[in-house]
C-alpha cells in the first residue's frame, strides 16, 4: 500500500511542476529566472509573438530588458499581487527588488496563446507622490 501512495506522488509531482511552469506566476517566474541566470534565450521563449515582432532576435530583446528595465534583468524578492482579467489579456501586478535594493511594482500583460501564457509587455507602475 505504501509504495502504491508513493508511486501515485511521484505521477502527481510532474504535472504539478507542468502547471507551475505554464501558469502566468510560472511563466514569469521562469522568465526572471532566465534573465538572473543571463538566459537571453530562454526569456525570450516567453515572449508574446507582438513582443517577438518587436524586437526580432534574443539578442535586441535582452538589450532593452538589460537597459530599461534593470529591476527585471538583476531581480530578487519576487511577489505575486493582484491579477485583473481584462478579456484578452491578463494583467498580473509584480513587486521586485532590483539591484539597486529598491522595490518595484510591475504591470505583466500577459496573454494566451496556442503556446500557452506569454508576456506581451511589461510597465513600472509609478510610485505615488508623498506629501508631507
């Protein structure tokens, strides 16, 4: 009986893992991940084909992430807030310390495709103006 539990876990655990990785969270997980490990490649593989059409190669992708989004390319303390279902496409709010120790919010636009979840682009959200 033991071994016949253990045999239906490990048959569970890959598709648990395949869901994380297919999921918006999975998918922008993996794709901080890729851009930590210096993976230019493998983030671009979650990518949206709009965003693809922009940039064209990995390459001018990576640029633009390692450029103008510093936060995104060198990110660490990553936390999932809200998601707004907008039809079309999926907006999910990300916080990210960047290597500057600071914290961002930022807006994913993500949508489905044939492919599954993808990014099709990506806004700092401003931080409010404090009056004292």
């Amino acid at each position: 009986m033991k071994s016949w539990i253990l045999a239906a876990g490990l048959a569970v655990t890959p598709l648990v893992a395949y869901a994380q990785e297919t999921s918006i969270e999975g998918v922008i997980t993996q794709q901080l991940q890729a851009f930590n490990d210096r993976d230019v490649a493998g983030a671009w593989q979650y990518a949206s084909p709009l965003i693809k059409g922009i940039f064209g190669t990995p390459d001018n992708f990576g640029n633009m992430v390692r450029n103008g989004y510093p936060m995104v390319w060198d990110n660490s303390d990553v936390r999932f807030l809200d998601r707004t279902d907008m039809g079309q496409v999926t907006r999910q709010e990300v916080q990210i310390q960047g290597p500057d120790g600071l914290f961002y919010i930022l807006d994913y636009q993500m949508v489905e495709t044939t492919d599954g979840w993808q990014i099709n682009g990506v806004q700092v959200i401003p931080a409010p103006d404090i009056v004292s």
